[in-house]
C-alpha cells in the first residue's frame, strides 16, 4: 500500500480482506488509475477486478 500511495498519491478510504477502496476524481474506476506521460494506464499498478 505505501508504494500504491508513494506511485499514485492517494491512500486508501477503506480496507477489506482482499480489496482496498480507493477515492476516483471521476465516475469510472478508470480515472483513479494512475497515467503515464502518454496519458496511458501505468503498467503493473492496478488490477480491476477479479
């Protein structure tokens, strides 16, 4: 979790036993993922879903 919150700058709002929650600016999980200069989702950081 502390790398997730060093990579993407936030930190989680809720914990599971096998999910975290993490705040989006936008109405699609999607828009939480952290970008790379592209505007692409950075490789390796989140996995949605199952």
């Amino acid at each position: 979790m502390m790398k997730t919150a060093a990579a993407a700058g936030v930190y989680p709002v809720a914990m599971g036993t096998d999910a975290l929650v993490y705040p989006s600016p936008g109405p699609s999980p999607l828009d939480f993922l952290p970008h790379t200069a592209e505007g692409k989702p950075a490789s390796g950081s989140f996995r949605l879903g199952v």
